[in-house]
C-alpha cells in the first residue's frame, strides 16, 4: 500500500510540476521558431506559415475596410487595437502577458497559436525520442481531423465569417516533417 501511495504522490508532483511549467510557457514569435522551420529538414514549415493569411491576420486590422467594420460593430477603438479583433488576429489574443521580448503582435496568428507558447519545449521538439517530453512542457500537435481550435476563431462571431470547412482550410496551412530517407 505504501509503494502505492509513494507512485500516487510522485505520479500527482509530477502533474502539478507539467501544469504549473506549461502555465509559465512564454510566447516567443516566429522569429525563434522560423530559425528551423525555414529548413528543408524541417519540412520548411515556417514558409508555409509566411505564405498564409494567419502571417497577415494583424496587418488586416490595421486597414480602413477593417477599421470601418469594427465601427460598424459599434467597437470604440480602431480594429487593430480593439480586444475583440485582436482576441483572434493575434497570437495570445493581444492580450497575453505571458510573452517574451522576442515576440510581437505583429506577426499575426504564429505558430503558437496553435502549438502554444513555445519557451517550454522549443529546445525540445526537433527530436523524435523528445517528442512527449515536448508534449508534457506544453507542445500541442495538431490535428487534420479536429477543428475545435480552428474554430475557435473562423465562426460566426467574425464580422467577415465565411463558411468553415476543416479539409478545405487545412490544406492552406498543412505542414509536416519530410519522410526521413533510408
């Protein structure tokens, strides 16, 4: 029964230890990330986020068209500084004070946006055999098949919301690893 009680508490330490470690992760910005995700090796993930509207998300709030929509939705601040654009035009929502020096609001929806934020497991996840210890300090995979956290954001509450279909859109965004060669 000891032994037991002993697996509990170590098993219960180390969920408390993940938690509170993935809740201190900072968002770090694309430039930390782009350093290998521009590499063939890495699939040239960071490109493909470049070439997305998810690269551009902030810059469209900082137009007239956006401005005059957020006033046409009776926001009383322009749309790039007004929570309820940025809530979904920026990683972390604008909002987010967990953020390290190299991240900026500029850059739009980065990767973090769907990965979180990255200070936990950046070092971490470039190596297979780190792949759950990138998990357990805070790395999210993403998945083709879920649009939960797509649709936290391309639903009916934009002003702008067109049809959300998961297949059609992840083939914008979609990146992987290249199959490594025997």
């Amino acid at each position: 029964m000891r032994i037991l009680t002993t697996a509990a508490s170590v098993l219960l330490c180390s969920l408390i230890f993940a938690s509170v470690s993935m809740s201190q992760n900072k968002y770090i910005g694309t430039k930390m990330c782009s350093a290998c995700h521009k590499q063939k090796k890495a699939g040239e993930t960071y490109k493909v986020w470049e070439k997305s509207g998810h690269a551009n998300a902030y810059k469209t709030l900082q137009t007239k068209e956006a401005d005059k929509i957020a006033e046409e939705a009776g926001l009383k601040k322009p749309a790039a500084e007004s929570p309820e654009c940025l809530k979904c035009h920026v990683t972390g929502g604008g909002t987010a004070k967990n953020v390290d020096k190299s991240f900026t609001i500029s850059e739009g929806v980065t990767c973090e946006a769907c990965h979180g934020p990255a200070s936990g497991y950046k070092t971490l996840h470039s190596k297979p055999e780190n792949k759950e210890k990138a998990v357990a300090s805070g790395l999210v995979l993403g998945d083709a098949k879920d649009p939960k956290p797509c649709v936290a954001c391309h639903n009916e509450e934009s002003p702008t919301y067109k049809k959300f279909t998961m297949a059609e859109m992840w083939k914008k965004i979609a990146h992987s690893l290249p199959a490594k060669e025997k």
